[in-house]
C-alpha cells in the first residue's frame, strides 16, 4: 500500500460541507490535514478538529502557500503521495481504493481527478462525462482532487508562493513536465466540484462578444492574479512577448465586463495585466531554479 495522506486548503469554509469532506477523507486515508487561510470562522474550525488535524495561518496567504505548508508537514511525516482539496469539492467514496489499483511509476508526479461540476445543465454534464478519457497526460490538472507525489514536489521547489491564486496548478504541472515528470488525469477517478458561481447573460450578448462557455463571477482580487498570472504563465511556457500578452488580456477581458459589478472588477484586471507586463522570465529566481536540471 502507498502511503496517502488527505490535504484541505480552507479559507472562510461552510463548516457542514467541511465536516463532510473531512469524514469523507478519513474515511478512506489514514490521515487527514487542514490548512486554514486566515479564516474567520477558525474558532468553529478548532472546534471541529483537533490540533493534530489543522494548522492555522494568522492571514491569507495564499492556496500556493497554504499547500507547501500542508505538503511539507506530510512528507516529514513520511507520506509518499498527498491528495489535496479545496473546501467545497465532494470526492467519491473510493478514490483510495482506485488510487492503489493504478499502475503508478517513479516518473509520475500528478494524478488528476476528472471532476463535475455541481453548476453543469444535464447537457453540459452528459457532454463533459462523455469526454472523460481513461488517460489524459496533460498539464490542465486542477489541485482538488489531485494526487501529488511528494518526492516530485520537493524536486521542482513546490508550489510558487508568489502566484497566490489561479494558474498555481498549471504552473506546477508545467515545471514537473519540464523536469521529465508525468502529469495526467483519469475518469477512473471522479469527484464534484464547483469552479466559480455561474453568471447567466442573454446567449446573444454572450454570442456577440464571442463566449460559447459558462460565465463564471470571481472576486475583483482573484480577477488580479488571473490576469497578472495568465501573462506570466505564457511568458514562461510560451515565450509570449508585449504585442501577445496584450492581445490574450484583451480577449480574456470581455468577460469581466458580463459580470456584476463590473467596474472594479475590470480595474483589478487592468492592474493585474500592468504587474505581469512588467514580469521577467529571467529576473525571476524561484522559477529558474525550479526547472534547473
């Protein structure tokens, strides 16, 4: 048997629906640990839990962070692979079962969970379960649901604290791709998951601007990182220069203008693109010594 551990990541959580995951997990792993952001409902967190099953941040550090700390507490621990979770991911009751089935080798790193989202018409659902393939190498594997191997972590310096959210886990399966490690997913592994609250506009506005998928409303911070880190993200794995950068931020953008509130949410994306303007691939330490080898 390999040794897996379960890692939530929670920040502000609904304490029922954590309560569910964390029984959940702990009933398939021997070991279930809580990384809490800076909540503030961490006294009903420490209530739940005890102080063998959480480690409180004082701030919001970030889920990049927040998941070296888990991982890094785990492996000293002497735990082989880590599955990680966001808060409001609902796993099946036999990823552990199906994990140790697989034919796992030294060169793979990620282990990705298909996962359905909670949102999805019956349409969408029934198109997107049909796509699930039995194995998918690529580096579009989401954190939650995700099998990581703890060796390959510490290889490629974990996760990039400075990226704080969004893009965290593409940049992290990108370095592992770059250092020979295998990154993949499987519909043999199956959760429900929630990627944003779904914003419905009228299909032809939708049509005229050019958006044939769902509309999803974030934050005017999380809209921040997701445009800085979309720039930085093809500045390292793209070579993407000025002319590129602007013109993928431009596309990207017609979206924020369809969400409430727009206004500062559509300034937090202008910032956003201005700071990963001014990021420098070989100005940037972390990342290359990351991929070094």
């Amino acid at each position: 048997m390999i040794k897996v551990a379960g890692l939530i990541i929670t920040y502000n959580p609904n304490i029922d629906k954590l309560k569910e995951l964390v029984h959940t997990i702990e009933e398939q792993f021997e070991r279930c640990l809580i990384v809490d952001n800076g909540s503030k409902n961490i006294t009903s967190l420490t209530n739940m839990v005890d102080n063998q099953r959480i480690i409180s941040l004082n701030e919001n550090t970030g889920i990049a962070h927040a998941l070296n700390v888990g991982i890094d507490c785990l492996m000293k621990e002497g735990y082989e692979w880590v599955i990680t979770f966001d808060q409001d991911s609902q796993p099946e009751s036999n990823l552990n079962e199906v994990f140790q089935k697989l034919s796992i080798t030294k060169e793979d790193a990620v282990i990705g969970t298909y996962y359905i989202d909670n949102n999805w018409s019956p349409e969408e659902r029934q198109n997107n379960v049909s796509s699930f393939k039995n194995y998918d190498e690529t580096f579009y594997v989401i954190t939650s649901g995700c099998f990581l191997n703890t060796t390959a972590w510490l290889e490629v310096k974990g996760f990039d604290d400075s990226l704080f959210i969004d893009w965290v886990d593409f940049d992290y399966n990108k370095r592992l791709i770059l250092r020979g490690y295998r990154v993949y997913r499987t519909n043999k592994l199956i959760m429900k998951h929630e990627v944003g609250e779904v914003i419905q506009r009228p299909k032809l506005l939708k049509q005229a601007l050019g958006l044939n998928r769902p509309i999803r409303d974030h934050s005017a911070t999380r809209q921040y990182y997701i445009f800085r880190n979309r720039i930085i993200f093809y500045k390292r794995y793209a070579n993407d220069n000025m002319v590129k950068s602007l013109i993928r931020s431009l596309i990207a953008i017609r979206e924020v203008i369809l969400l409430p509130k727009p206004s500062k949410k559509i300034h937090a994306s202008i910032k956003g693109i201005i700071d990963g303007l001014k990021y420098r691939v070989k100005n940037d330490k972390f990342f290359q010594k990351s991929v070094a080898k």
